[in-house]
C-alpha cells in the first residue's frame, strides 16, 4: 500500500482513569483539549471514547456529541472516530451514537478474551451495529483482536452486511487475546490482502508493544494509533 | 510430522438431538455401542459428550462416569476423552468430570463466537480447568477456534498452566468462527510448530467442511477426527 500515513490519536482509551493517572484527559473540554494538541502535531483520526461524571466509560450519545462537536470546530478536517466498544455499555446501547453520524465508529465483529472476562460481541449485536452504520452513513474501523475477525470482516462484506472498502486494525498486546507477534502480524495483512484486496489496515499494540507495533505498522505502510 | 494417523471420533457432538437426526446416539449404551463399532472400524480416541433424560446436553459425572467405563469394557486400549465444552454446563460445573480421571479432556483457551452466541471461557475458568486437568492427570485436548488459542495455549505451557507436549484441535467450519480456508490451516501448522515444537495436532471440520479438513489433515500429516 502507498497511502499517506495516517496517524490516528486514541483520545482517553476505556481502560484508565485518572485515579490511575492524572494526565489522563477525562472530561469534554478536556478531551477536546488535547486531541486539538494531537491534531495540531499531524494526527488525521481521533478515536473516541467518553466518560460520565465518575469517571466511568459511558456511551452516552449526549456525551458523545458535545465531544465530536468540540473537535469538529477545534481541528477542521480531522476523522472524527466513535467507539462502539463493549465497555462502555451493554447490547444495544453501544450504538446509540452512531445517528450522530460521526465519520467514522469502530466495531467489532468477534468476541475474545481481554485480561480478566470475555469481550462479548455476539453475532445479532455485531450485525445490528453493522446496520446501524450503514443507515446513518458510518465508516467502520474493523478492531480485529484475532485471525478470525479479519475474516469475518471480508465475509461480511463480500454479502453486504459492510460497505466500501474493509478499514481493518490489528490489535495486538491485550492480555489473553493476541500478543504481539511479528510473523502474526504479517500474515494478517497477507490475508486481509487475499480475502479483500481493496482494504487498508492500521494497528494498535497495547500497553508495552505499542512502539513495536507502530515500527512493524510503519515498515510495512499501515497506518498507525498513537 | 511422522505420527501413526490417530482417528478419533465425536460420538453424539453437543448440537445434535434425535429429534435432528433419529440416527444421533444419545442414551449411554446406544453410544457405547457406536463407539464400539468406531472401534472396530480403527478410531483410537473417543470423545465424548453426554445427555441427560431429555436429551439436553449436560455435564453430570455420573453420566460421564458410565460412559468411560463402558467403553474402558467394550473398547480396551481406547483413549477416552470427554468434553469440558461450553454448550453443557456453566462455569466449574463444565469441570466436574474431570475427576474421574479420564485419559483427555477437551479445553477451550479462548473465547469466540458461534453461530447465534458467544462462546464463553472467560480466562479464570481456563486457568482453573487446566489446573484441575494437572491435578487429575488429564491430557487436554486445545480446542482452537481461532489462531490466539493455539498462541495462548503455547504460553500456557510456557508458564506452567499446562504440562506436557500440546496436543491442538484446529476446529473449523464453525459459523461466525474461522471457517475451512487451506492457508490459514498450514498458518495455524506453522505458528504452533514454530512456538511449541514438540506440539501433536489434529483437525476436524464442521458441517460441510469435514471432509475437506480431514484431507488437508492427513495430507499434512496430523490427526482426524471423523
Ligand atoms: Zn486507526
Ligand atoms: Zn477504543
Ligand atoms: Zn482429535
Ligand atoms: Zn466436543
């Protein structure tokens, strides 16, 4: 792939609070305040997650509007990314965002382990927040956390349940999913290539494979998450 | 791989019910009479899952204990391997067979989807039916639904949780799971040869795709089941 390099800023993740670290940005304004800063150092995707007043991860579609509207005046242009990710909110209610028509939303297609439960997505739900973005317009973020999600994806496009071109993230490094792995790695774009030959893919390592991941994503002409 | 082809056979798998298919044995001795027969016919494993009264898949040891004794009677030098798989029981009640001591057990390392549901082995209950196949001196079947359960298996053993040379099931065909793809089979080879080397595998497709897998199987040098 030759595309420009698309660096895409991961704006509070679902997991920290401030409790863990105080630099963590946690309320709107604050939020709007240092995606405005990754913005301005060349990041092009502001992947979104929100809290509620204790500090909790919500899905609070009111939330998420106050957050896509502040970064919509503060950085013209950047790809504003909504999480639909599981916790935040259960079933249903992951979704209630999506008829903000954010451009972009992230969805997973598979469930597996995170390092103490079960990432639950199952089939009906997937499906329905597939629906949900093509009705409101939504480009996907495919968070593949393992081989099967990649080609589920494919399957899902290739019977329309998807849109347009496949935009695929290997996630790697999340404790009891996949851990990041150079010849895993490979293959997964070897295969994403194979089943879906129109789609790009960026990655995310977690926690300490985060710089392994972006050098290999780099190397290989993904896009990255910082 | 230079292993004598193991066949092993699934007698009465947790989906089917005589309602399905009058043909699926379900009381115990109508299965340890096709078990026999499979015997005979040269499977050297037999794994097993077991009904209760209404032909629900359940758990209970002292089903699964007339089981295992009836074929150690009818089939002698059989390995009896018996199921901790989801679809018969929650949480350590999936276990509660394992004393008994069977020569294998079937272990799922990971979580992902089935065809209307999530396929739920939340990381605790893995560790604790390992630990329980340690303390039984069970061998364990890998169930590998997906490429990060052989790589999870293979850290297992690395740390301890699991002893002794892996023996992986690659499972596919499974709906919303990873479906039969032959690149992804000698993929699935490769990366459990290359993180434990003295690893044994084995394969079975589902539905449709059995046939299919069994050949890529016994070209590749693995095991069947049939
Ligand atoms: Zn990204
Ligand atoms: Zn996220
Ligand atoms: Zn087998
Ligand atoms: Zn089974």
């Amino acid at each position: 792939m030759t595309n420009p390099c698309i660096i895409c800023v991961a704006i509070t993740g679902s997991v920290p609070t401030q409790a863990d670290n105080p630099a963590v940005p946690v309320t709107i304004s604050e939020q709007i305040e240092s995606t405005h800063a990754a913005f301005e150092a060349g990041a092009s995707i502001a992947h979104c997650h929100v809290r509620d007043d204790a500090g909790k991860p919500t899905s609070d579609p009111e939330r998420f509007a106050r957050l896509k509207e502040g970064i919509e005046a503060h950085c013209p242009g950047m790809i504003v990314q909504l999480s639909t990710g599981g916790r935040s909110g259960a079933g249903e209610e992951r979704g209630g965002m999506l008829s903000l028509r954010p451009d972009m939303a992230s969805l997973s297609v598979g469930s597996n382990n995170f390092p103490t439960r079960v990432y639950e997505n199952p089939p009906a739900l997937v499906d329905w927040l597939a629906s949900e973005m093509i009705t409101h317009d939504v480009k996907p973020e495919i968070e593949a956390f393992d081989l099967s999600h990649i080609v589920h994806a494919t399957r899902m496009q290739a019977d329309g349940r998807l849109k347009g071109p496949l935009y695929v993230q290997f996630v790697m490094g999340v404790k009891n999913a996949m851990p990041a792995d150079e010849r895993i790695f490979d293959f997964y774009i070897e295969t994403l290539n194979r089943l879906a030959p129109d789609a790009q893919w960026c990655a995310a390592g977690i926690g300490p494979a985060q710089l392994t991941v972006n050098e290999w994503s780099i190397s290989r002409g993904g896009h990255t998450r910082a």
